[in-house]
C-alpha cells in the first residue's frame, strides 16, 4: 500500500509540474498585442529584456509537453549552448555596460578567460556581440578563434559540427561570420559566405538551411525563417565596409512579396496562411532596414515597420514577444512549440530602437 501510494504521489508531482507549465503559459496569454504606442510597447520590451540578463527564461530543448519534469531530471530540458546564443541576442540590443556587467559572469577575472571553456559554435555570436561592445578580453577572444580554427580543420571553410564536417549549416553564417569579420579573419568569413551560395534556391538570393559539400546538394528546406534570419544576421553585423550591400538588397527584394498582411513572415515563411513566427520577423525586418539604409528605397522601411506591427501584436501584456518557434532538432526537424524567446526579444528591440531614428520620417 506505500508503495502504491507513492508511486501515486509521484505521478501527481510530475502531472502536477505540466499543469503548472501550461497553466501559466495560457494565463501570459490573455489580452496578447494589446499594443497601440510603439514607444510604450518598445519600453515594455526592453524592461524585459534587462530582465532576462540577470535570468533568462529556458529554451528548452524538446517540443515535449507532457512528463517534462522527467526531461528536467534526466538534463534533457535546457542546454548551456542554446542559452548562450539567447544572452548573445539579448545583448546586441544593448551597449557596453550591460555587455560589462554580462562578461563579469561568463569571463574569469583571475586568468581572463571564460569559466567555461567553449565547445560549440553557438557561443561564437556570445563572443561577437561581448567583442562589439569592447569587453571581450584577448584570451577569450583567442579560446573562440581557437575554436573555430579547430572545427575548420584542414577544409577552406568551418563546419557547425565537427560530427558532420561535409556539411555546412545557415546559422554558421549567423554565429561565426560576424566575429570572423571582427578579429582579422575577413578572408576566412568571405569564404564561409561565397561558398554557401551553392546552397541558394536556383536563381534567387534564399539560402537552405543546409549543404552538403562533398555531393554538392542542399538540405533542408529554403522558407525556415529563423534560418534565413540566421544568414541575414551574419549579412548586416558584417557589413561594416559595404561588401555585402548587394547581398543584402538581393535578398529584401525577394523576401518583400512574403511579407504576409499584418506584417509577418510564417515560420516557413512560403506558406502565406502559417502564423507570424517572430523570431524570423525581427531578423527580416533587421535586413528591410538595412536595405532602406542602402538604396533609401521606401518599400523596405514601411516592410520593416510592418515587421514592428507584427512584433508588437505578438507581445503578451507582460512586455514577452510570443510566438517565437522552439530550437531547431537537426535537418529537416523544426519545432512545433511557439513561446518566448529571449534571443528574438533582443532582436526585436535592436530593430525597434533602429526604427526610431525614421518614426516621424
């Protein structure tokens, strides 16, 4: 009879732990994108996104939603690499002191070099957005040049993997090509570039998610929005001499008739009737400005503040964008959960405080 019972108690635990996680996200859901000011939702946000430095909320890494505290138990439901990257896009919307305050944590005071040494390409933007901001110490810098140089190998180009080195992945382009850039290694993220353009739709300017470079073929599908926002994250923090201005206007041009009505791009953005995924909206409405700042051509800056639009109609009343798409499990894998993301938070109001330069244009 003990024994019944507390295996009885033990399945209230862990049914009561889902009930608690849906309840909450159901109750953050009410009275969603009831945003009117951009300057007053935009103060929202950014309020959050200090939040979320000193604790940010998990991306976990299943789309389960049933037994997850048994996914807690066992270190299957958050993952160091995929915070790293949620820190790195909070931070690029903020400057130096913040960037200071988060180095403090992540970086060793004694030997100036990070507590815990790198090991996947996904902390490389963590180091880039900390190297912009000018608190990356050198050894730190040198343990992630260091990094990439040991994924490369004797290849031309970085894998994402050194578990799949013949093949090359979008969010390379995103994590890497920007510090690349940023310490001396222009040649070598040029290259990552120009060789993922085998990878691009037959006569446009859209990326795969993938290639294999040994059979010459992409993987993956070519509309994830995260994964293009990937590619066109590594195009505008690198294009600080103008190198990559066609690349960029090739590609706003032909993301523009995607663009869905209320201003958003579906998570496989192709599909006109899928729901605004915003992770990918802010990192497109990233590229629209920047375009505008190119050619001043007014199409991409009305796309970008219809991005901002969306962003907003998807922000609980909390100051949380919603509707952010779950990691990514491997090729041809992508998530079905749609929930915060403190990454797409940042990118959202990096873009939103880029926008106030054009508010009353």
């Amino acid at each position: 009879m003990i024994l019944v019972l507390s295996l009885f108690t033990i399945i209230l635990i862990f049914i009561g732990f889902d009930f608690v996680l849906f309840f909450y996200e159901w109750q953050a859901r009410i009275h969603i994108g009831r945003w009117n000011d951009r300057l007053e939702w935009q103060k929202a946000i950014e309020a959050k996104a200090h939040k979320w430095l000193r604790r940010s909320p998990t991306v976990k890494l299943t789309d389960n939603n049933y037994w997850v505290l048994y996914d807690v138990l066992r270190g299957r439901y958050r993952n160091r690499t995929i915070q790293s990257w949620q820190a790195a896009g909070l931070l690029i919307a903020f400057g130096k002191e913040e960037s200071a305050q988060y180095a403090n944590r992540v970086i060793d005071d004694d030997t100036n070099d990070w507590k815990v040494e790198p090991a996947h390409i996904d902390e490389v933007l963590l180091a880039y957005v900390l190297k912009k901001n000018g608190v990356l110490s050198q050894k730190a810098e040198a343990s992630i040049l260091s990094l990439l140089l040991n994924l490369k190998g004797k290849q031309t180009t970085i894998p994402y993997r050194s578990t799949i080195p013949n093949v090359r992945f979008v969010d390379t382009i995103g994590m890497a090509v920007p510090f690349l850039f940023h310490c001396g290694e222009s040649e070598l993220a040029m290259k990552q570039i120009v060789e993922y353009d085998k990878a691009k739709l037959s006569g446009t300017s859209i990326p795969s998610h993938a290639y294999d470079i040994i059979h010459n073929v992409p993987l993956g599908i070519y509309d994830w929005a995260r994964g293009i926002g990937w590619y066109i994250l590594g195009l505008v923090e690198s294009n600080t001499k103008g190198l990559l201005n066609n690349r960029i206007i090739s590609l706003a041009e032909e993301l523009l008739p995607y663009q869905k009505a209320e201003g958003g791009f579906g998570a496989m953005f192709f599909n006109k009737e899928a729901v605004s995924e915003s992770s990918g909206t802010a990192l497109i409405g990233l590229l629209m400005i920047n375009a505008y700042r190119i050619s001043s051509d007014s199409r991409f800056l009305d796309a970008a503040f219809r991005a901002e639009k969306q962003l907003m109609a998807s922000t609980r009343r909390t100051g949380a964008i919603d509707l952010c798409q779950g990691d990514t499990k491997g090729i041809g894998y992508y998530s079905t959960t749609f929930s915060v993301m403190p990454f797409a938070q940042g990118i959202a109001l990096k873009l939103s405080k880029e926008l106030n330069a054009y508010a009353n244009r």
